[in-house]
C-alpha cells in the first residue's frame, strides 16, 4: 500500500506533467485536444490521489488502519461533484 508520501509525490508529479502541457500548448507543441485530452485524465488521477489521502486521514483520525483505504473508480470520485 502507498503511503502518504508516495500518494503526495504522485500529486506532484502529476502537477508537474500538467505544467508540462500547458508550456508544450503555449509553445504549439502539441494542439489543444491532446493537451485537453490529457488533462481530463491528469485531473482524474489527480483527484483519486486527494481521495485517497483523505480516506487514509480519516481511517487514521477515527483509530483505523489507513492502510485499508483503496484507491476508488475514476467514475466514482469523479462523480462526488455531481
């Protein structure tokens, strides 16, 4: 199981490739779809690892073991908002 450090070097990461995209669109080395494409999938992830991190908080806050958190559907954790 990842730890939160694990989880938190994920999220940078991930920040780290959006910032990526974004520079390579300014710079017309890719287009817009693909730089759309690939942060609708970064965002997802990204919001997985935040869902994650705040299961194992709460498993950790309420005396559970935050290792028994579990990474949920991209469906799922995107459709908290909705």
């Amino acid at each position: 199981m990842a730890s939160d450090r694990d989880i938190l070097r994920q999220v940078n990461e991930l920040v780290a490739e959006e910032r990526d995209l974004r520079d390579k669109l300014q710079h017309r080395e890719i287009d817009e779809s693909e730089e759309h494409a690939r942060l609708k999938s970064l965002e997802a992830q990204l919001d997985q690892c935040w869902d994650l991190l705040r299961q194992r908080r709460a498993l950790r806050a309420g005396g559970g073991d935050p290792d028994s958190a579990t990474v949920r559907p991209e469906s799922e954790v995107e459709g908290y908002l909705n």
